[in-house]
C-alpha cells in the first residue's frame, strides 16, 4: 500500500508497480518449460546481481544446456538485468504470498534456486522447503546485531531452516550463524563480487570520451555518492581546477542531477560532453555522469577513488570496483557493514574520513607522494586478488552434489 501511495510522484515506487502488472502472464507466455535443468536466482537489486553474476556465468560455461531465469525486487536491479546480454529471462519478484509462491513455482519449476545475500520472503522461502528444491544463499553476512538473532527473532529464524547450504563472505558470519544453523551446511566462500570485478577489470573496454576528458591531468572518480558525499567534497573541486572530477551520482534521475550540478559550477554532463555541437569543454575540470552502466570501468582513469554511501543510512557501496584497478579508496565513517572495509584499511588500501577538513587533508598528502599512491593502490589490488575463488567454491559444491545432473 504504501509503494502504491509513493508511485504517485516516485519513479521508482511506479517503476516497482507497472513492473509486476499482469506478471504471471507475462511469465507463463516468456519461460517455456523444458526438459532442461532450471536455475533460477533471486536478488534484491543491482548489487546482489553483481554478487551473483559470476556464479551464473561459470555455471553457464560447466552447463551450457541449463535454462536460467533471474528476479529483482528493485527496479534498480530490473531496470539494468533487463537489458542484459547474457541473460533473458529477468523478472520481477511477484509480492510475497502463499498464492503468489505456489504459482511462480508451478511456472519456473526450478532444480535448483540461489538467493543472494539479503532477501528473505517468507512464503517462497517455506513453499521452497515444502517442494524439497535445493535452495542455496550465496555471498551472505550475518552480524549479531540482525534479527536472527534477537530474542524476538523466532519468526526469521525459521526462514533460515529453509535453506540448503549457505556460502557466507567471511569467517565471522559462519561463527555467528552457526549458532542458529548447523556447521555442516554453512562454507566460507568469499565475496563473488571479487571474481566479478576481476573479470570486468581484465576484460577492460575504454569508456567514449574519458580518455580525453582527463589528459594527462590527475584525475579523482567519485562513484555511487549521495547529497552527504557530494556535500565533503565541493569546497575541494571548486580550489583545485588542475585535477580533473568524474563525478558518477547514485541516483541520475533529472531533480538530482540538477541539484549535483548546481553543487559544482562549471560542470558538465557527460551526455552533453559526448555531443558535437560546437561546445567548447577544454576548462572544463568536473564531469557529472548522467547515467548508469560504466562506473566499474570509470575507475580505470582514475589516479584516486572516492566511494559513496559512507556518511548515510544508505551504507557503503561497491569499494572492490575500484580497488582491482589497483587505486586507493577513500570513503565516509559509516562502513561497519562492510568487513572489505575494515580489511583495506587495515591493508592500507583504503582511508575513510570524517569530514571535509579531513577529507582535503588526506588528498593534499597523497596528491603529493605518488609513491603513496602507488603502494596504497598496490595494496588495493592485492587485496581483491587474494580474496577471489567464491564463485568456483559454490560451483564445486553444486557439482560434488549433483544438483545439476541428470
């Protein structure tokens, strides 16, 4: 009711709205059923979509006959899934009922199912367990201040029963969980994402335009930020017109870009950058990226990275994109969430800061020791090499139980 309310003047709650009209028919008239072995993976947005990716693709590359369909909660997820090459069969998550449970079910008639990190809907979760589907939760973090395990949390707990295996992201959560779950269904795998943005890194394709853009001036990235990150980092942009900004907002609908643009004089949008309309850029020094799709590969060209979400509720976004191009971070004071965090400070890949004063003060030093830069982004790098392998662990287990074969 309430995202029905919000779709009146919110994009995305009527994006989330219009995207799950007549869904059962528009799945029953899309997914044939076959005889060959279904996958089907559900994420809560981009970011879990991220976190699954590689396990698909490898299964992809071990099974080529399987059939797989993928769900989205968000439209931040759907919207970019949609459109994707690899993959066809995307959809949203019809709500979470007894019926809708029982007739998504009767529709995909999955052989096996992959949830990723956060999402736990009750009734697909129990009609899941009453169909005896294998059902495995990947890249997942338990901490102990989560639901599970409060003493209210009873009504969780037992969604937990309903899978099958869980590959959790660091040591820590399978110590957590287990005291819920038993040790015999719970594997330390790692973040899958460190495989994804391996791959996009060694798989590099040059972004129009970015080349040029940024010389062979110093160039600082500034991806996924809020009103709070944009806030820390205005005064700096606007004193130091010899470094090139690329300046990615998390959210590119017009109302915030405008606001973002307003907050750096003399920016520029990247579609207006692209166009040849006799426009002269060459003073240009901020460029505002006005859509989504190329921030893991904006990184590339930078000499240091910022990453937003660290000074809201929003929490810390993806820190690896960045770091496997071997660039330091730099990101807010909220990041408990995030163990990678914790970890590439702890390693020196990152620094996390608490205001703006701070903020120009940790750039001035490293804007004057390219050796710093060189070793802290080192350290970067090193850091998501050594922690890849997740998906070929989840990948091993399905193929040491067979889930897949005949």
């Amino acid at each position: 009711m309430g995202i029905r309310i919000a779709s009146l003047w919110n994009k995305k709650a009527k994006l989330w709205i219009n995207g799950r009209k007549d869904l059962f028919k528009i799945l029953r008239s899309t997914y044939k059923v076959t005889y060959q072995k279904k996958v089907w993976m559900h994420c809560a947005s981009l970011g879990e979509f991220e976190q699954g990716r590689p396990v698909l693709k490898k299964l992809k590359e071990d099974y080529p006959d399987i059939s797989i369909v993928i769900t989205f909660f968000s439209p931040s997820g759907y919207e970019i899934a949609k459109n994707d090459k690899d993959f066809k069969l995307v959809f949203y998550l019809p709500m979470d009922s007894p019926s809708h449970a029982k007739k998504l079910l009767n529709i995909l008639k999955p052989d096996i199912i992959l949830w990723v990190k956060y999402e736990y809907w009750n009734y697909y979760l129990q009609e899941i367990k009453r169909r005896n589907i294998p059902l495995i939760l990947i890249s997942g973090v338990y901490r102990s201040n989560q639901v599970f395990f409060k003493w209210y949390g009873g009504f969780y707990r037992k969604m937990l029963e309903c899978f099958t295996h869980f590959f959790v992201q660091n040591l820590s959560s399978k110590e957590q969980l287990q005291k819920l779950i038993g040790e015999e269904k719970i594997s330390v795998s790692g973040d899958t994402r460190c495989d994804r943005v391996i791959n996009i890194a060694e798989n590099f394709t040059e972004v129009p335009g970015i080349a040029d853009f940024c010389g062979n001036k110093k160039v600082i990235v500034a991806g996924s930020t809020w009103e709070d990150d944009e806030a820390e980092w205005t005064h700096f942009v606007k004193i130091h017109p010899e470094i090139k900004f690329i300046i990615a907002p998390h959210e590119i609908d017009k109302e915030n870009l405008d606001d973002v643009k307003k907050e750096f004089p003399g920016s520029v949008f990247y579609s207006d950058y692209l166009k040849e309309n006799g426009e002269d850029f060459s003073n240009t020094h901020c460029l505002i990226i006005d859509n989504i799709g190329m921030l893991s590969r904006l990184y590339k060209y930078a000499t240091i990275t910022y990453v937003g979400g660290g000074f809201g509720y929003n929490g810390l976004h993806n820190i690896l994109e960045p770091a496997v191009y071997g660039k330091p971070v730099i990101f807010g004071p909220e990041y408990e969430k995030n163990f990678e965090a914790e970890e590439l400070i702890d390693c020196s890949g990152a620094i996390s800061i608490e205001n703006a004063l701070e903020l120009e003060k940790v750039m001035n030093n490293l804007l004057n020791n390219d050796e710093g830069i060189m070793s802290r982004g080192s350290a970067a790098k090193n850091y998501v090499y050594n922690n890849a392998g997740a998906s070929q662990k989840i990948i091993s287990f399905i193929q040491k139980k067979r889930l897949l074969t005949n």
